[in-house]
C-alpha cells in the first residue's frame, strides 16, 4: 500500500493498493476495516497500468519471506500481535515498482 494524499481533511487518507489478483482490493478492504476508528472504505479501479512490472523485487522479496517464514515456525510471534498485522505486512508489498 502506498499513502496518497489526505482528501477533504485530515482525517480522510487516501491509499493505493497494487493488487495481485481481483481478490485482493476486497481483502485488503476488510484488513482496512479491522483497524481501530476506520468505519468505511471504498475502493476505485484503474485500468490502465501507471507503473511498469518489476518482477526481480517481488522475486528477491518472495525469498526474504520464505527464510522468514522459516525462522517464524521455529519462533511463534507474540500471542498480543494481532494477526492482522502480519497479514497487512505481507499486503504491502506491491506488484509494480
């Protein structure tokens, strides 16, 4: 996800979401809403590409998380990290550079 601009105040940020497939804008709508003091989301889709595919980042992140993923079996993470925080982790990392 990569932060906008703030529309009509402060309190109103703007995200942009590179999805990997048509699932993803509704599921990261949901992770959104989890957030203490979102209420709502509302999501636009563009389709024209604004930025070119960057293939070698997401492959090199690919396999920094499976060395993760690894280390994270071996060492559960702390009971008081929610869930939704690594799953927002892995949310931002986006298709096109």
């Amino acid at each position: 996800m990569f932060p906008r601009r703030c529309a009509q105040g402060p309190r109103r940020p703007r995200l942009k979401v590179v999805a990997r497939d048509t699932a993803d804008p509704h599921r990261v709508s949901g992770e959104l809403l989890d957030v203490p003091g979102v209420v709502r989301t509302s999501t636009v889709v563009s389709l024209r590409e604004e930025l070119p595919p960057r293939t070698r980042a997401l492959i090199e992140r690919a396999a920094d998380r499976g060395g993760e993923a690894a280390r994270s079996r071996r060492n559960p993470p702390d009971a008081a990290r929610p869930v939704r925080e690594a799953t927002r982790a892995r949310a931002e990392i986006p298709l096109h550079e």
